[in-house]
C-alpha cells in the first residue's frame, strides 16, 4: 500500500484536530478527502507529507515511517498545500530548476521542460512567479509537486482559481496521474470529486464519517429510496399512499409525482401494478440519486 495511517490523533492545546483516524490508499488510487472548514483535513495532509507530527498514531507512505524515515518520505510524495507557497520574484523556470535542485536531480532542465508542458505552462514558464494569474500559480505549484516523479501526490485544493477550460485540463491530468501514482486530494467542488475520484474519505471534526466509492456513499447516505412517476392521467394522492412501499408522495406538477419508500424495498412493480388496475399509463419512472453535495451536507451536518 502507498498510505497507511493506524488511530492517528493530533492535539493543539485543548483542541483535538484529528480523533484516532485510520484508513489505507493503495498505488493507482485516486482518493477524495472531504469534510468542511475546520474538520481536520490539512492537518491529515500535513501529518502525511511529514511536516506535522501526529500526537499519537502510526502512519507510514511507501512502507517508511512519516516520524523515524521522513527524507524517505518526502523523496515519494509530491506535495500542493492549500495556500501554494511560491517564491514571486522567480521565473517559472527558474523556480522549477531551483525545486529539482533541491531533490538533487542531475540534468534537471528536460524534466523541467516536460512539467511546463504537462501543466500547460508553455506560455508562461518565461515570466515571473509574481506576475501570473492564481490559476497559473497553481499549475506552477502542480508541477513543482510533479517534478521529481513522486509515487504519492498529495493535493489540497489543486484546482482553486482555475478557469473552466483549466479545470477540465487538470482534473484529466489527474486522472492519467492516478493510472500510475496514488493520489490523495481535497476539495470542496463535488463535481470534480465525481470526475476524478475513485473513492471518498469525509471527516467530520475530526472523526471519518465515511469511506467508499461515490457510488456507494450516495447509497447508504439515507435510507430511503426515491421514484419520479409520471402517469397520462390525474392521480389522487390517497390512491397513492395505498401503493405497498410508499411512505411519502410529492406532487410536481403535471401528472408528476415522487414516491419515497425504505430502501430495502423496490415499489417499482407496485407501481406499474397500480397503474394498471387504475387504467394509467406510465410515461416516465426513474429513481432519483442523491446529488454528492446533499450526501456531503447531510454527513457533515
């Protein structure tokens, strides 16, 4: 595995960051680590790039310790905290060749070279740190993580300040980069999270409240299953409620309903059925997907 992190707990003071957390990334997984303001989750990043120690807990990346092996650690994990720590009086460049140096890389300026191109910094890489707009600072930051082909990447808020066509660059940048390294990002933008993640971590004031695929996390967020139904005819809602399963009924307009019934239970065929001994015709029926911004605020609320 690539990150292991066993009841990591991180105090400040009297605060508790970080609650006996635990969970494992494997190579090749692009992993979303969610949760609001405040609930631990650069204090997690920090503990794994070995820039903050945990109070208690074991955590190792690429099977070094984060506390006893920290060079090792770094020399794997390429690193893009939230607030993108840039030297503004440096050429892009420059900067780059400065960052390989750091790793000791040897005939540094073609893998230089290759991270401008990667990050699309083509047209900027000539000018200095300063100068560039916050979304190109970040392709700076992107590339200087990327530079000396870390297995682990780290990414708190990679996309901030991005325009819409850069965002659809990185997240597929991210995507090929997840085919070959483990990789670890926070968010708030739940569409991305759906475009690049193959799994979710959210914590909650310390605490993770879930871990799955999106797909799963939508599932088990609430216990009730949803149907949009709609009929050629008018329907009366007590009729409805008598359809076995159906718990609640919305009336949307337009011969349009929603029925929620418990989860463990498909009314799908109970629904045809009463349309049938009503002499109605389905038009449409489908089951409604809790959107992952409505899963995210119902666990973190």
């Amino acid at each position: 595995m690539s990150i292991e992190v066993k009841d990591v707990t991180k105090v400040y003071g009297t605060q508790k960051a970080l609650d006996s957390v635990s969970f494992r990334i494997d190579q090749g997984e692009v992993v979303g680590f969610l949760g609001p303001n405040g609930a631990g989750k650069s204090t997690m990043m920090k503990i794994i790039t070995s820039f903050l120690p945990q109070t208690s807990g074991e955590v190792s990346v690429c099977g070094n310790d984060v506390l006893l092996e920290s060079m090792e650690v770094r020399r794997n994990v390429g690193y893009l905290p939230e607030n993108n720590p840039l030297y503004h009086d440096m050429y892009v460049k420059e900067y780059l060749l400065f960052v390989a140096g750091m790793y000791k890389m040897k005939n540094s300026e073609p893998r230089v070279m290759e991270m401008i191109a990667l990050t699309g910094l083509e047209k900027e890489y000539k000018k200095k740190i300063g100068a560039l707009s916050k979304g190109y600072r970040q392709r700076v930051g992107l590339a200087q993580a990327l530079i000396h082909d870390p297995k682990v990447l780290i990414l708190d808020e990679p996309t901030s300040g991005l325009d819409p066509n850069q965002l659809v660059e990185i997240r597929s940048l991210i995507v090929e980069l997840g085919k070959e390294k483990t990789v670890m990002l926070s968010t708030h933008i739940m569409q991305e999270v759906e475009s690049v993640c193959d799994r979710i971590i959210i914590i909650k004031e310390g605490v993770i409240v879930a871990d799955d695929s999106v797909s799963e996390i939508k599932k088990g967020a609430k216990d009730v299953r949803t149907i949009m139904v709609e009929f050629d005819k008018t329907v009366i809602v007590d009729d409805l409620m008598k359809i076995k399963g159906v718990a609640e009924t919305k009336d949307l307009g337009d011969n349009k309903w929603l029925l929620s019934t418990s989860e463990s239970e498909d009314i799908r065929p109970a629904i045809f059925q009463f349309a049938v001994d009503n002499r109605l015709s389905v038009l449409t029926m489908n089951e409604q997907e809790q959107s992952l911004e409505e899963v995210f605020k119902e666990l973190t609320n």
